[in-house]
C-alpha cells in the first residue's frame, strides 16, 4: 500500500493509543462540536504528525446531536440497510468511545471509527459546496451506509458508490487488507461529488430519451470488468473508424446513439469526480491505497494515462468503445461503465493541470486556487445541465457531442488572465483533430485573453 502500514497494524496502534493514560465514557451525553480522534490524510488536517499519506488526528465534529450514533447536522448512518423503494432502511451504529483526559473521544472499534471518519468528511464536503455558488446546496444530513452486503449491485465487497435514487453513499464490505474505502478521504469527497453531479445534472436528463439506458449507468462496477478493460487495445478500431470519416459519415443505430452518451455522461461524472477527490486530498492516486490494482490506471499524470499530452477521447475512440461491446445489454453496460473511467481520467487530469497551471500564473495560494476551480467545475456541470437536454437523437458520427465540443463550449467563454494559460487550453483543443491548427489567444484592451477562432475578430 504505497508508503502505508498495512490497515491492520495502523488500528491496532489506534486501539492502543493513549495506553497508561486515564480513560472514561461519557458519548452517552456528548454533543454539539466533539473533539474524536480519527485516521485522516495528513494534507487536510493541522495537526497531522507522521509522514505517511494517512495518520492519527485529532479532529472536531461539529453539530452532533447524538455521538453514540454518530448523527448530527452533516450525517446519519444506517448499518445492515435495505431500500423501500427510494428511502434507506437499517438500524443506526451504536458508537462505542473511550474519552482521554484531554476530552478527545477515541473510537473503540472499526465501526465507530468508520462513521467518526465519515462524519468528519461529510461535514468538510457540505461546508466546501456551501461555501460556492450552488442553487442546489445540501440541506439535510448526508445518509451514509455501512456494512451492508447488497445494495442493487451484484458486487458485495471492495467498493463504494453513490445511489442516486436513495440520496446515499453506500460502502461494501471491505477486505482488500489495505486501508479501507470508508477511511479514504479522496474516495469520500469523489462519491459526494457525485452527488452534486445528480442533482445539477442528472435530474436534468430524465425527460430525454437518449439518457435513459435500461440499467441506470451510476451503478459500480465489477473490479473484474475494470481490469479486462485495460487489457483491450482500441487504436486498431478506432483507426478503422478513422479511415471510415474520411470517406463519409458513419451511420448509427439508435441504440449505439444511447451508448455513446451513456459513456460521455458517465466519463464526465466519473472524471469530475476524481479531480474532486484529488482536490481535496491533494494526492494524485488517492484511490491506490485502498484498490492498489488502480495504481496506474485512476493516477492523475500523464506517464500512468500513457500520454505524451493533455487529450481526451476522441470521436473515432469513443465509438470505438461502443463497437467493443456484445448485444448482451447487462455485459454492454459492465463494459461502458468500465470505459467510463478511462475518459474520466482524462478529464480529471485536464482540471488538475488548468488548476495548477493557474496557481502559478496568478500567483495564488493553495486555498484561493482550489476554491477558484472548484467553482470553475459547478459552473462547468452547470453548462453541462443546459447543453446535455438539447441532444437529439444522432443519425450519423459527425451529429454526435463530443467530450472535447462540450468542454471548448465551456472554455472558449472562459477569461484567461495570462499569455500562458491561452496557450494552455489552445494546446489542449488542438489535441481535437476538428481543431488542429486552428485556434487563436486573442487579449481585449483590458489584456484579458479568449480562444478564438483563428480569423475571427
């Protein structure tokens, strides 16, 4: 695990800190801001002292009604859940505590520590999307499932998912031996990303016809699948698509139409949510130390995506995913899903770039940045809420949305403050073989820059 003591020896450290010291129990009567004692990534905490990724914290939750259940304002767990049609049924945990005589609550057992943890991320993802430009703020407590076995998924351990029809995270069970996904900061903040996503953009698409794939395309998928799909080498078909546009359009079935946005939406969710859990973490394969078989493929730089530059799919490798695929609607689905990641990582991997990029041309600090991006990223779903609605029904290649149409409509309306940042994006779209060569850094009077058009005014 990357740098990381095994899970096991970290909590058996846990359990016996504070050993010698004069312990007591009083969560029956905590409540309001608690001070616990949690395993955080050292990057989001002040008073973080190991080296390692992932140490000892002490850290305070705020706006909890109840610490023996761990609910408050920000989250409410249920353990051995099933659903009643969209509402989550299942006891809550009973927290188990001991208090040190400096008032900070230590976790006894792995369930408390997980809904402790849990809490503490919950309530950073609320206050951070407070804190933005959002119609759609959380309001309620985050629900969050534990120790659950099966929830709509054929997969009964090693993952975590956000269901959109319960509004909940839900981790499996987890026996990988590394840390465990419920204790992974950036895996939390990637799931709570797509719960932004659903509401912004998913309830969005729900009259449209084209987006509504038979099984819905936010289900997990099989760590099996996923690890298939690297060994699939696309370039022969998409190469033979290739030589195919240049003689013509290519014409598409309906549902080959229904597949290609079923990819480019789940690319988007997936994508955007990475860059969200490296943002928060500030780790750039945070997924590795909980599912290390994702080491290369999930890592945000280029060397791990196997790439000379920024690039995403293009039109030719995105329909050469689709074609990949059998008439096995339940197969079709593991596969998209699983391609899903490999746009996504891409997509990821731009925002950490423009976001690093920026930081060093404006000067800003850490903070300032994370915050000027993650607003850039809202406002980004937010077009992608407007656009994505208006798609019809393609009948041929060239009627399709493309991954790179839908973030040049975003970003050529963007205001660059630098030379360098233009230079950047033209870099980045010339990647498009529709836009080679054909791009311009334009700065108006006030020295802002655009991408435009080479020729236009």
């Amino acid at each position: 695990m990357s740098g990381l003591r095994t899970f096991s020896a970290i909590f058996l450290a846990f359990n016996l800190v504070g050993c010698g010291k004069s312990f007591k129990n009083d969560a029956d009567l905590a409540s309001g801001n608690v001070k616990v004692q949690i395993i955080a990534p050292g990057s989001i905490v002040e008073n973080a002292t190991s080296s390692l990724p992932y140490s000892f914290a002490d850290v305070e939750l705020l706006s909890i009604f109840d610490l023996v259940s761990i609910s408050g304002q920000y989250a409410r767990f249920h353990i051995k859940a099933s659903r009643n049609e969209n509402n989550v049924i299942g006891p809550k945990p009973r927290g188990q505590f001991l208090r040190n005589k400096e008032g900070v609550f230590i976790p006894k057992n792995f369930l408390t520590l997980q809904a402790t943890t849990l809490y503490f991320h919950s309530q950073n993802m609320m206050l951070l999307e407070r804190s933005l430009k959002l119609d759609s703020k959380r309001t309620a407590p985050l629900k969050i499932v534990l120790e659950t076995p099966v929830l709509n998924t054929k997969q009964n351990e090693n993952n975590a998912f956000y269901d959109g029809d319960l509004d909940a995270i839900i981790f499996l069970k987890y026996s990988e031996g590394n840390l465990p996904l419920s204790l992974n900061g950036g895996v939390f903040a990637h799931e709570y990303f797509h719960s932004i996503f659903e509401r912004i953009v998913l309830k969005t698409l729900k009259t449209n016809e084209l987006f509504k794939i038979p099984t819905p395309i936010n289900k997990i998928t099989m760590t099996k699948t996923l690890a298939d799909v690297t060994k699939i080498n696309l370039s022969s078909k998409a190469s033979e698509l290739r030589t195919r546009m240049v003689s013509g359009p290519i014409t598409l079935s309906q549902e080959n139409v229904k597949w290609y946005y079923a990819l480019l939406l789940k690319g988007f969710n997936e994508g955007l949510a990475d860059y969200w859990g490296w943002n928060y973490v500030n780790d750039v394969s945070f997924i590795s130390h909980s599912l290390p078989q994702t080491r290369t493929s999930r890592k945000l730089d280029l060397s791990s995506q196997k790439l000379d530059s920024l690039q995403l799919l293009s039109e030719a490798e995105m329909l050469s995913i689709i074609y990949q695929v059998t008439d096995s609607t339940s197969e079709k689905l593991e596969l998209i899903n699983a391609f899903s990641y490999l746009l996504g990582s891409r997509i990821a991997l731009f925002f950490k770039s423009y976001s690093e990029t920026i930081q060093h041309e404006r000067s800003l600090s850490t903070e300032e940045t994370h915050k000027l991006v993650n607003q850039t990223i809202l406002d980004f779903i937010h077009s992608l809420a407007t656009t994505l609605p208006q798609v019809t029904l393609a009948a041929d290649h060239t009627q399709l949305t493309s991954p790179y149409t839908l973030m040049y409509q975003f970003f050529s309306a963007t205001e660059l403050k630098t030379a360098n940042e233009c230079q950047f994006m033209k870099n980045f779209f010339e990647t498009d073989s529709q836009k080679k060569n054909s791009l311009s850094c334009i700065a108006d009077q006030n020295k802002i820059f655009k991408l435009t058009p080479t020729g236009a005014q």
